[in-house]
C-alpha cells in the first residue's frame, strides 16, 4: 500500500512500514497517519518523535514495555504508560507510532 | 499421548544464556541472535549473553560495516539494559588474545575467565549459541 505525498510515491511492506526509513518527512508522517485514521496532536508528534530519537539512538524501534519505561523517564509517569500510550494510538502504540515514525516494526513484537 | 500443554510455562523462569562465537559481520549469527535476546525479553525469562572467540568484535567500539552493505547494528546492544538484560559476559581469554580490554566495548560487561563461564553455562537450563 504506497501512500503518495507531495506527488511522490513511497514504497511500503505489505503491513504500510516504509521500505525506505530515509524517505520520512513530517508530511509522509501525517499521510501514514491519516490511513491509519489517527488525527496527530503535539502528544502524538511527541511520541513519534521520541521513538525517532530511540531508534537514532539504538537502531531499533523498542517494545513497547521499552517504550513506556523510556517516557516514563523523559516525560514522568503521567505520559510513560500503556493507558496513555493506548488513547494516543489504539492500535498498539509500538506498532502504530513506530509506523507513523517511519521506523521497522518492532524486534520483539510477536 | 498426554494432554497436558506442550508450553505450559506459566510463572516458569527459566535461565537462558545466548552465547555468540563469531565476528559481527560476513555471517548473519550475530544479528540474529541479539534480535532473538531482545524477543526472548518480552517472556520475562532469567536472560544472560556470552561473548567469547571472535564474538568478542560484536561489541567492540567503532564498527563502520558501511562498506560491506550492512546496518552497524552494535548501537542494539546498549539497549539491552532498557529490557532489563544486564547480564552480559566476555570470556577473559577471548577478549586478551584479541589485544581488547573492557574499555573497547559499546556496553559495560562482565569479563570472566573461562573456566568460570563454563561454571555459568553449565547452571543454565538453555543455552542459544551462534
């Protein structure tokens, strides 16, 4: 399923994960988002952003118990947990916003 | 034939040791092992990681494997802790024989010498080598 953005069409797997993590752009981003029927707010860019920075930083996209540790420790508990995590993205947080960020699914994700 | 669950392993904890032989690239054992380290996180098991032989370059600082095509992928193991596996190994021998030191690694290890870390391996209920 390519999205095309900007006239460009970029190429995804067949479960809409970018084949080229190098393409993202902010607004690849927000067509992911829009086919994935999530209306992007600064609490959802912040996550997408924040994994970006995980995977920068590790080279994986991190489980999602990972995940929620992880912004647990940056942005405190009100925003490091499953619940919060789970309204931003109802489709599983680590799935939908490490597509949305434009990263690989999930090592671990079974 | 019994009827009881083949994976009954419910509140089991078993300990598992992933032990890694060879150079990091040229071969695909390194990269999978540590993705099958990270999935086996998710199971909540007692999880430790070996490096011995040429193993050892896995975690060495400074790959560029660019060159070769491949992702440098060594960054993966300095999330190890954030999935609560904090225990890695060098074995001693492995790590001197290859004029390496504890302060070559990406990630803070444990060097033992062999003898210890076949005192380690043999506790283990499984043992994951590639």
């Amino acid at each position: 399923m390519p999205y095309t953005v900007n006239g460009n069409t970029i190429e995804t797997d067949e479960e809409g994960y970018l084949m080229d993590l190098s393409l993202w752009t902010q607004d690849i981003a927000a067509a992911i988002a829009a086919a994935e029927n999530v209306d992007m707010t600064d609490e959802h860019w912040q996550v997408v952003n924040f994994l970006r920075e995980y995977y920068n930083e590790y080279q994986i996209a991190p489980a999602i118990r990972v995940l929620t540790k992880a912004m647990k420790e940056k942005f405190g508990a009100e925003k490091g947990n499953n619940k919060y995590l789970y309204d931003l993205f109802p489709y599983g947080p680590a799935k939908q916003a490490c597509k949305i960020a434009g990263l690989p699914k999930p090592t671990g994700c079974v | 034939m019994s009827e009881e669950p083949v994976f009954d392993t419910q509140g089991v904890v078993r300990k598992f040791m992933f032990v890694n032989r060879k150079a990091p690239y040229g071969t695909i054992y390194a990269l999978e092992i540590l993705e099958s380290v990270l999935i086996s996180a998710a199971f909540e098991q007692d999880i430790s990681v070996a490096f011995l032989d040429d193993g050892v370059f896995q975690i060495k600082k400074g790959h560029d494997p660019k060159d070769l095509g491949m992702k440098n992928f060594s960054p993966t193991y300095r999330a190890l802790g954030g999935y609560d596996i904090e225990k890695l190994y060098v074995e001693k021998e492995s790590m001197e024989a290859r004029g390496l030191g504890p302060d070559d690694f990406v990630v803070k290890v444990q060097v033992v010498p062999a003898a210890e870390l076949s005192k380690l391996m043999a506790e283990q209920d499984v043992l994951i080598t590639g």
